[in-house]
C-alpha cells in the first residue's frame, strides 16, 4: 500500500464478463456474455444504492509478502511485460510506484489484481482461484474452478464472512483449498480517479485500478452479501445502459462509460482477444473535472479541449469550473470532445470523438443523438 498518498486511497475494481445464451435484447443485437453489477447497499458511504462492478479497497493483506509462496517465481509472478509507455506519456502512479520501496516485494500489479479478486468473493461469493500455482492453461475465456475443489456451502459461507472481516484470511483460504488467485485471467483496462467535489463520506476519493476477465460461463452460485451489497445482477452491456435510461437501476458515470465501452464487443471471444493483447500497452489515469453548467453538469476528460491544462488533483486550490451557459450550448460550440454529460441522475451521455490512446476503444452510445457532437472532427 501507498502511505504517502494522502487524497486518494487505492483501490481495485473487476468488470466481470460472463459467457451467456446469446438473445437480441438490444438495438446492438444479441451479446453472448452478461457483466456482473452489484447494487450498493443504501447506507454506503459512497455512491449508496447505485449499481457498480465489484470492488473496493487495496488492504495490507493484498501485498502480504505470504502470497511469494504460493505465487510462480517468474517476474511480476508470470504476468505479462506491459510494454513502455509511449513518447512524451508516463505509466500511471498506481501502477508505477516501486512498491519494495514501500515495504512490499509484491508487485502492485499482483496485489491489485489479488485485492479485485478477494472483493468479488467478498461482495458476490464467486472465488476466481485457479488450482495449484497457477497460471492455468489455454488462451480462452477462463474456465470456473472445479467444483469438486470447492468446500459444502455452508463452510464456503464461514470462509466469506471470515475475508470480510479480517481480509488476511482470504490467502488462508487459498492455502486451505490448494489454490491460488486467478490473477492471469485479469486484464489491466482503465484507471479512474475520483473527481474533486465527487468525494464520499469523510472526503474520500479513490484511486482505482479497473481489470477485466473473461469466464468460459457464468460461476455456479452468485449471492450478495446484504451489507455492502443488496442485489446481484448479470446483463448485458446494452441492456443495462437501457435499463439505466429507463431508471431501473442507477450507474455512476465511470461505470456507465466503461459498459458503453464494452458496447463494442457482442462476442465474449472477440472482448478477451482484444483485452488480452491491449492490456500489454497499460492504460491512462484520469480525473474527470466537473465543469456546471445552467442546467446539468459536463465531466471533461483528458484530451477535452475543455478539460484544463493544470488540472487540481488534490482540490486544494478550490477551483470551480462553471459556466452560465446551457449544456447544449456547450456542445454546439465545441469540436473536440471527450466528456460525460450530465443532465440527472439518469440521464448522461458520453461525447468522444478524440482518438483512443494505448490502443483501447471509445465508448458506442446507443439510444443517443452523441451523432450530432461527435462527426464534427
């Protein structure tokens, strides 16, 4: 962990995809994969009630020296080189930080991947292990653990309630069942920071890896935790967004923009093709900037023409971006634009019509005029 970051804490979310029986239940046609999302229980402290990935905060345990042991020997513990950052970029600091200088030999790739992994199991009940020391074999969408290596129900259940309060005691459980974190299934995807004004209860804002993993189908049993978690729910990208418009359901922007980014892939094997070879170019950090305008809110993102050129990461410097013109006189203005429009609580837009950096893909908006804004490059 990084004592020295002092405005955000870090943190690690999973966009789980699921292989599914493939129906039209959208205007994009049939997907033949679902993503987990899990609604937050009302009295969280940060974005209660809405509907997120599973995730949450990197704990001492994740970079315990103990996983050295269990994990293969190889560098970064067999995962894959991600290749230099481009001319005139820099990795993001999550990933960047030396972390033996910090305490830890664990890599923070490792323990951010492992912290994912613990809170899936914590939040969902579903243990991404693979057996022995893995990584498992085949290119494919990964494959469930065997349910002869997991242990009756009801001693499954004592194992959860044992992570979730002292989250040591997931790497016990490993050892217990002969297995290790399927850290090889995990793709590096984004990296989000909680914007100014956006912070939680006691200002907390959060710096947070987001991974991606493919699974062969869904696991076998998915259950809340009814603490932090009240509902599990496994849609498809385009059919979450439409329940979204049509307020069956509440995402906040990040997760709306990465379901949207996932729009662009109906086929499981196409989605863990492309993430598999892109997550080998790293990925952005970025910090939305709010930008009020009369009647809604604009969040700019980097490469907005919008978006300022020394932006306050730490809020320190009390900047308020406001405007007293409309939203759409914003964008009528405008021509180069990445950004979440905001106009309620159930009503955003993603507008991007920058190039995508590190080889990834920008959002497809569907149900959407984006169409107007964005050909305008």
């Amino acid at each position: 962990m990084n004592p020295q970051l002092r405005h955000w804490r870090e943190a690690a979310t999973l966009l789980l995809a699921a292989g599914a029986p493939a129906l039209p239940r959208s205007s994009l046609g049939p997907f033949d994969y679902e993503v987990l999302l899990l609604q937050r229980s009302p009295r969280s402290g940060f974005a209660p009630g809405a509907h997120v990935f599973p995730g949450g905060l990197a704990e001492a345990a994740d970079f315990s020296a103990d996983w050295l042991a269990l994990l293969p020997a190889a560098p970064r513990c067999g995962l894959g080189r991600v290749r230099p950052p481009p001319p005139g970029s820099r990795w993001a600091p999550l990933f960047a930080t030396d972390r033996e200088r910090l305490g830890s030999p664990l890599p923070g790739e490792v323990a951010f991947r492992i912290c994912a992994i613990r809170e899936t199991f914590e939040e969902a009940g579903i243990l991404l292990l693979v057996p022995g020391r893995g990584p498992a074999a085949g290119g494919g969408p990964a494959p469930p653990l065997p349910a002869e290596r997991l242990p009756p129900a009801a001693e499954l259940g004592e194992w959860r309630r044992r992570v979730q309060r002292d989250p040591a005691c997931f790497l016990q459980l490993c050892r217990h069942l002969r297995c290790v974190p399927n850290i090889w299934a995990l793709q590096e995807w984004s990296n989000w920071l909680t914007p100014v004004g956006r912070a939680g209860r006691g200002g907390r804002r959060y710096d947070t890896a987001f991974y991606l993993c493919c699974l062969e189908k869904r696991p076998p049993h998915t259950s809340q935790d009814d603490q932090e978690v009240t509902a599990c729910l496994w849609s498809s990208p385009p059919e979450a967004i439409e329940r979204f418009k049509s307020q069956e359901l509440w995402l906040v922007p990040p997760q709306f923009y990465e379901l949207c980014r996932l729009c662009n892939f109906s086929s499981l094997s196409e989605l863990h093709k492309f993430s598999s070879e892109r997550a080998l170019e790293g990925c952005e950090r970025w910090m939305p900037v709010m930008l009020a305008a009369s009647d809604g809110y604009i969040q700019l993102l980097p490469g907005d023409e919008l978006y300022p050129e020394d932006p306050d990461y730490t809020g320190e410097r009390k900047i308020i971006m406001s405007t007293e013109k409309k939203v759409d006189d914003l964008m009528k203005e405008g021509r180069v634009f990445h950004r979440i429009v905001i106009k309620n609580i159930n009503n955003l837009a993603v507008y991007v019509n920058i190039q995508a950096k590190y080889k990834h893909k920008n959002p497809l908006m569907i149900n959407s005029d984006c169409s107007n804004y964005n050909s305008r490059l």
